[in-house]
C-alpha cells in the first residue's frame, strides 16, 4: 500500500470513528447514566431518563445523531515521535471530518469568524480544533474525538485568582459557573476543572480533565478529595436531568493541575452535557487500529 493508500485508510477508519461518535455514547457515559438512571426517584426525572436511553437507542438502530447538535469537532492529539504520518496527520484529520459530516451527517457548525458565513463543512479557520501532544519515543498515535455542542460549551469559563482566594476560591468559581450557567448544558453534566498559572493553560487542563474517563480519579490525594467535595456538593443542588430537579446534577467531577506562579491560581473549568460525545481510537505505525472507548464497536 502506498503512502497515499495510507493516509486514504486513515481518513476512511477516522470518518467512520467520528461518525460513530456522534451516534453511540462511550462506554463510561453509557454506564454512568445507567447508574444514574436506577438511582432517581422522582417521576418526572424518572420519564427524562427513559426518553434519554429511547433517544440513544432509536439514535443506533437508526443511524442518526444522538443529538441534533453534533457541536464542533475537536481532536486530542497524543503521539509518537516515530508515528509515520504525523506530518500529514492535520489534513488527515480534517479530510475525515468532511467525511463524517456527509455520512452521519453532522450539523454544519463552523462559521467563520468575523465574516459569520457558514462553512458547509465543518471546517474553517483553526476548526476541527486540534491539541497536540508529543508522548513518547513510539510509532503509536491515540486521537480522541470530541463533538463541543453549544450548550455544553456555554458554561466554560476560566479565571486567575489572587493567591490569598485558594483552593476555597477555586472551588468557588466552579460552584459559581455551575449554578449561573449549568442547567443550559443538559445535566446531568461532566464538570473538568483545570488548575493552572494562567487563564489558557486552566483552560486546557479543564478541557483534558472533562475527557478522561467516568469512574477514574486524580492520583493526588488532595486532588481526589477536592474532587469528591466538588461532586457531592454540585449534587446537593440537585438540577437533575436536563434540568428539572432530581436526585443528581454531575456523572463526574474531574480535576488535573499543573504547577503555578506563586502570585497567582489559575482555574478553569469545562462542562460536557448528559449526551458526552467523545471517543478515542489507537493506531500503530501499520495503521492497525484499536477502539478504546466503544469496546466491540465496528467500523
């Protein structure tokens, strides 16, 4: 197979993934609103529930969209050194995503910038968004897919805080964001909170920390604590699904950090909604692939 075989395949097996995707929830989201689902007890969160696994089904035996909002596609980069085809790994991913936006299809949701013309495409300037990461020494790549609906991305907000605010003050801008802002993103929510030295960098920590799988927990003691605090507290409020009250407002609360200047604590906090389309897909330097979030799932 030639090289221009290759990059042909993977743009093949990467459309198909990110259709996929926007289908089939991964296997942690699927398993947490299961547990959500037999946890609630009022009736009227009760019947959102039953219409959310009805959605999820009709959305596979039907092939269509689980939800109407396919969000920007964004894509989380970590690879290899030695990975083949690196180089040509931007134009691979967006030829894929012009793929998966006919066959799915997709909703078209890239307009541009300052002109507010719609693409047609779901590719424009900078978009499908793409975080790169240089691991390892390997020839293997791990790509995870993200679909950022609108309501899911209204409530990202970052800030820097004055070192006196805290941890306490960190907590707080969540707590505040979630209450202003987290019933527009359809609960129950995956709430990422970054802890960085800036304003960007808490950003992406958030980003990273939103997409890392339900049931998992911060290594750091102090992190894992300040996770199940945020958790248990955004619960008491009790928004329920989609917002109408009920027994639980988050599946996760998921925190990552980076070191800090010492005059500053940078917090940022990201927000993915009941329907998490995200998924990641490994390939080696042959191209071989290995779906990691949707075990059993063919392409």
């Amino acid at each position: 197979m030639t090289a221009i075989d290759k990059k042909t395949s993977m743009v093949e097996i990467l459309g198909k993934f990110v259709d996929l995707v926007s289908k089939e929830l991964p296997d942690d989201v699927m398993a947490k609103l299961t547990e959500l689902r037999e946890q609630e007890t009022k009736p009227l969160a009760k019947v959102i529930y039953d219409c959310m696994f009805d959605n999820m089904d009709k959305a596979k035996k039907l092939s269509r969209p689980t939800c109407q909002d396919t969000g920007v596609i964004q894509y989380f980069v970590r690879s290899g050194a030695k990975f083949p085809y690196l180089g040509q790994l931007r134009e691979i991913l967006k030829e894929a995503t012009i793929k998966a936006t006919k066959s799915a299809p997709l909703r078209l949701n890239a307009v541009e910038v300052f002109d507010e013309i719609n693409t047609g495409t779901n590719v424009g300037t900078n978009v499908p968004y793409i975080e790169w990461e240089i691991v390892d020494d390997s020839s293997n790549v791990e790509i995870e897919i993200y679909q950022a609906g609108g309501g899911c991305s209204l409530p990202g907000r970052s800030i820097v805080l004055p070192p006196l605010a805290g941890y306490e003050g960190a907590m707080k801008f969540v707590f505040d964001t979630i209450v202003d802002w987290g019933i527009n993103a359809c609960p129950p929510l995956v709430v990422g909170v970054g802890i960085g030295t800036c304003s960007n960098s808490s950003a992406v920590l958030s980003k990273r920390a939103m997409l890392r799988p339900i049931g998992t927990s911060h290594p750091h003691p102090k992190a894992a604590a300040m996770e199940i605090s945020i958790q248990e507290g955004l619960n008491a409020i009790g928004l329920g699904p989609q917002g109408i009250s009920g027994q639980n407002t988050v599946m996760a609360v998921h925190v990552e950090g980076m070191a800090h200047h010492p005059s500053v604590l940078g917090v940022g906090v990201t927000v993915g909604c009941w329907a998490n389309r995200h998924g990641m897909i490994r390939f080696d330097k042959e191209l071989n692939y290995e779906i990691i979030s949707h075990k059993g799932a063919h392409l």
